[in-house]
C-alpha cells in the first residue's frame, strides 16, 4: 500500500511540474512572438523563411535546433562570420538586438517551437545569461 501511495504522489507531482512548465513554455513562446515580430521578423520574415543567400531560414533550421548555444550567442552578441544552414552557406552580419537575457530566451522558445521546429526543452534565463562572448 505504501508503495503504491508514493508511485501515485511521484505521478502527481510530476504531472504538475509538467504543467508548470508547459504554461511556463507557453507564455514564453507568446512573448518571444512579440518580440520576434518587433526585432527579427523583417530579416527572417514571418514564415521564418530568411531571404535566400542573404538571411538564414528559421523555418525547419538544422542551425537552430543543433546548435543552441551558438544560435542563442547570435542573438545575445550578434553574428559576423560564416554559418551553415539547412546546407547552404551564410555570410551575413546580424547587429546586437540589444535584447535581455529574458527576451532572449522568450524570442528562442518561440523560434525553436516555430516553422517546423520542435524544442521540446524550455529555453531558461538562466541558460542563456551563462552564455558568454567568443572574440
């Protein structure tokens, strides 16, 4: 009986840490939409398709589901060098937005749950304030 009273407490409480985190997810994701429309979307456009051989796509981005940390210092720093995405090469430069670390990680929770892309991992303040500049 015992047994059976903590295998249902840890089911419980993990059905609402889950739920937790799914409504955390998904005001982040409304909030990273807000800002993807103010900052992002005129390069990468709303379908997140880019504009070929000048902006990267979003849309279905081995980048940005593969590399995380580097798509997340993209945002944070800025980009000036060569990035492959989805196999095509980009050279482009992306300005520091300026954002903070909290409209970072919402405009990364809404990107990687956009156009395809599936993140199944909340992308956290905390995870993208301990991303640091690489000279």
């Amino acid at each position: 009986m015992k047994v059976f009273l903590v295998v249902c407490i840890a089911l419980i409480s993990t059905l609402f840490i889950n739920n937790i985190q799914d409504d955390t997810l998904k005001e982040s994701i409304k909030r990273g939409n807000e800002i993807y429309s103010d900052f992002c979307m005129s390069c990468h456009l709303p379908s997140g398709k880019g504009i070929a051989n000048v902006f990267p796509p979003l849309e279905n981005s081995d980048f940005l589901m593969e590399k995380r940390v580097a798509s997340i210092r993209s945002i944070k720093f800025g980009l000036n060098k060569e990035i492959t995405v989805n196999g095509k090469k980009y050279n482009g430069f992306m300005a520091t937005l300026g954002l903070s670390d909290q409209e970072i990680a919402d405009v990364m929770n809404y990107i990687t749950n956009s156009w395809g892309n599936k993140n199944g991992e909340i992308i956290t303040i905390e995870e993208v304030s301990n991303i640091k500049k690489i000279n």
